[in-house]
C-alpha cells in the first residue's frame, strides 16, 4: 500500500514570497489532515478536511494561509507571503475516517529567509 | 492549542530498562494515539486507544488510558537503542463541532547502549 506522499521534500524561500505544498493521500482515506511542526515542538494542526470539505481550520493564520482538496483526493497548502516564522515542516496525514489511526507522510521542510 | 501534554519532556535510560511517558489531557476524547518520530523522518502511528478501553498492547508497548484523570501512559519494556525518538500522544476530540486530531509536545527518548 503506497504511503501519503508530500512534495516538495525541502523549500527555502524569501520572506514575502509564496509557496504551495502538494499532498497526495492514502487511497480511500476520507480524512485529511495538514500540521506545522516546528523544530522541538508537537505538530500543530492547520487545517483538517473530511473528504473535500473543512471540518476544522480554527489555527489556520487565513490571512496568508489557504488550503484546499479537491474532489476529496490531493490538498495543496499555500503560504503567500510567507514570514520568518513559517520556517518548519509541514506535514500532511490522512486516516480512513475521523477517529481512525492517521498515517504521516515525509513532510515538506521549509525555510523562509 | 495542543491538548495533550506528555510528561517528562525527556528520558534518558540504559538499552534493557523499561521507559514510561504519560500524557494528560483536558476535553473529553474519543480516543488517544501514540505515534513516534525518528531524527528527521515522518511521525509513525504506535497504538490507538478509545475511550471505552483501559489497556491496549502491542509487542512491547502498553498504553493505559484512565478517562476520570484524564491521563494516559506509553510503557516500552526491554528498550532497545532503536527505540530512541521522540514520542507523542495525540487526542481525538469528542463533542459537539470538534473534530481535531491533536499532538502533544511529546516526550524525547534515548536510549544508551
């Protein structure tokens, strides 16, 4: 069974400059999931879909984050502009349904600069 | 916000002794997952826990959870260098409109060979 794949692997950026993240699930899992780990910290949640809509994005900074999942498969996480402080990993997970195991892809490591 | 908080932030133990992490956690949980995460790879699930379990196993995991103190512990018996990560509960929200998937700042574990 293929794995949830993330691309790219590494972004370094300038603050100001946008970036987007790809993320392509397990097949048939329904719940997608987009975290922010910065270095020494748990992975905080941004942004969970159920299918193709957003069951929860209370701790997504919308003003220059969006995300979106279309037709209920891949999500892409956008940064515009992107800050100092949006330097970390972002990881994308999915789950067979909401209150199943959630399987982690390698995540995109980004530094802003 | 991180709902659950894994204590102590780091252990330190001898290859063959047993390693204990307890998480707490505040709202009422549908279940609570232990997952690990290597030096530079992606977070691997360990075990699941629902609400209405006291004790689950896995190989050389145990988890506990105790609903009433709002508490759960990961025991690793026999630990082996390969065992050395970081490691993390994460709380499956239950109630009305809450549907987050939510880590910990999770507990270092090394073990010395």
């Amino acid at each position: 069974e293929a794995g949830v794949a993330q691309s790219p692997r590494y972004k370094i950026i300038e603050k100001r400059q946008s970036v987007a993240f790809w993320c392509n699930p397990i097949s048939g899992h329904a719940t997608l999931y987009w975290y922010q780990q910065i270095l020494g910290q748990g992975p905080k949640l941004l942004i969970q879909f159920q299918n193709n809509g957003v069951v929860d994005d209370s701790q997504l900074p919308k003003d220059r984050f969006s995300a979106e999942r279309l037709k209920g498969v891949d999500s892409t996480l956008k940064i515009q502009p992107a800050k100092l402080e949006d330097s970390a990993v972002y990881l994308c997970a999915s789950s067979f349904q909401r209150n199943t195991e959630a399987f982690f892809g390698q995540g995109t490591r980004l530094t802003v600069v | 916000s991180q709902q659950g908080e894994e204590d102590p932030q780091a252990l330190s133990i001898q290859e063959g002794e047993n390693a204990t992490m307890n998480c707490s956690y505040k709202t009422s949980i549908n279940n609570l997952q232990w997952y690990r995460q290597n030096s530079g790879r992606g977070l691997v699930h360990l075990i699941l826990i629902r609400s209405n379990e006291r004790e689950k196993h896995s190989g050389r995991l145990r988890v506990t959870l105790d609903t009433s103190k709002k508490s759960s512990s990961l025991l690793i018996t026999a630990s082996r260098a390969a065992d050395t990560a970081s490691y993390f509960c994460a709380t499956d929200l239950s109630g009305a409109g809450s549907y987050q998937l939510t880590f910990g700042k999770g507990t270092k574990l090394s073990v010395i060979p």
